[in-house]
C-alpha cells in the first residue's frame, strides 16, 4: 500500500497543475451591445398649414461605444384639416380640405452624454431623411366684391405638390427601462424637421423600446 501514496500524490499535483492552462483559455466576458427595436407614435405640427398630423414609425437603433447609437427608421405621416371661410348671404357655408402625406426613411445620429445601456437614457439627436410627399390646400381663399352683382362671393386657388423631399431633423429623446433586464424601454422624442419644399413638422411621439 505504501507504494500507491506516491502515485496518488502525482495525480493530485498533474490535476491542479492544469486549472490555470484552463481558466486562462476560456474567453472572458463580451462587451454588451445591445440595439434597439423602436416603435413610435405622435402627432406633428404642420408648419406650413399649422394643423397636426400623425407620425408612426418604426426604427433599428444599434450602440455604437458608451456614447452613441444610431437610428435608422422608416417613418409614415399623414394628416388633415378643413379650413373654414365662414357663411355666404345665402347661408352657404365654406370649407375647403388641406391634407400632408408622407412616407419617410430618416436617419439619426444620438448622441447619450450619460451613457448608453442606463435605466434612463438622455440622447440629442441630429440627421438627415428623405421621401416622398404630397402637400394639397391653397395659395388663395377668401370672399371678394362681385362688381355686377354688389354681393360677396367665395374663390379661392387650390395646390396639389407632390414629389420627392429631403431634409434634416434634430431631436430629444428620453428612454426609460421597465424592466431589471433593461429589456423593455418606454420613452418619449421632441423632434425638428423642415425638408426642400419647406415642409416644417415640430412634434412629440411617444416610444416604446425592445433590446435586440
């Protein structure tokens, strides 16, 4: 039996002698990255018509560092109003339809000064879009004199733009996470845009974020 001391012993020190070689090659931790998965829904202020319209969108938002992430969405407006010019003698009453559509791809860079992956998210956030759009109203509406007959009568001239539109937005944007995993986000956005054909649309959608 005293034989078999020494060779247990060997055994023992080859075992321990292997745990550092096999720690040191198993990979360390990940840095985590995670993006964003955004849904969004709010309402705009029409500027060259001032009637609100509604934004939806849905937006990739990856993390790129501490500090920034970056937001890429597709993004559909659309909107009406009815102007209202009043009763004629004849107690005609006068309205005419405005409407704003829009289908967007719009891109933005955020910029987080407290750091990505908090409960609270701060960004400020700058970019660029383009699309398509079409802007129907008026360039004139009124009632004038009517010479001949001495009675008030009602034109007006209607515009129908349409066509392709770029332009650029700045944002603030607020995420809060509802979860301990920070999986779920729910947050709000205060945007800027103006594009070429002088469309400009100040507004707030509300956000709901998923961690991908």
């Amino acid at each position: 039996m005293k034989y078999h001391y020494p060779v247990i012993s060997l055994t023992i020190l080859l075992a321990a002698s292997t745990l550092p070689a096999q720690a040191q090659s198993e990979p360390g931790p990940t840095a985590h990255r995670p993006a964003l998965l955004r849904l969004g829904l709010g309402s705009c202020l029409n500027g060259s018509g001032d009637y609100g319209v509604m934004k939806t969108y849905l937006e990739y938002a990856p993390q790129f560092g501490k500090h920034l992430r970056l937001g890429s969405r597709l993004a559909v407006i659309s909107g009406s109003n009815h102007i209202d010019f009043g009763e004629d003698y004849n107690g005609r009453n006068y309205t005419v339809k405005e409407s704003y559509r829009a289908v967007n791809l719009e891109q933005e860079v955020y910029w987080l000064p407290f750091g990505t992956d908090k409960t609270v998210e701060f960004s400020v956030g700058v970019g660029a879009f383009g699309g398509y759009g079409s802007s129907k109203g008026l360039t004139y509406g009124g009632f004038s004199l009517n010479q001949a007959t001495n009675q008030l009568e009602f034109s007006y001239a209607p515009s129908d733009e349409r066509g392709f539109h770029a332009g650029y937005i700045a944002s603030l944007n607020v995420d809060v996470a509802i979860d301990p995993a920070r999986t779920w986000r729910v947050g709000g956005k205060l945007s800027l845009q103006n594009d070429t054909r002088a469309n400009i649309l100040p507004g707030a959608q509300f956000q709901v974020s998923r961690a991908w």
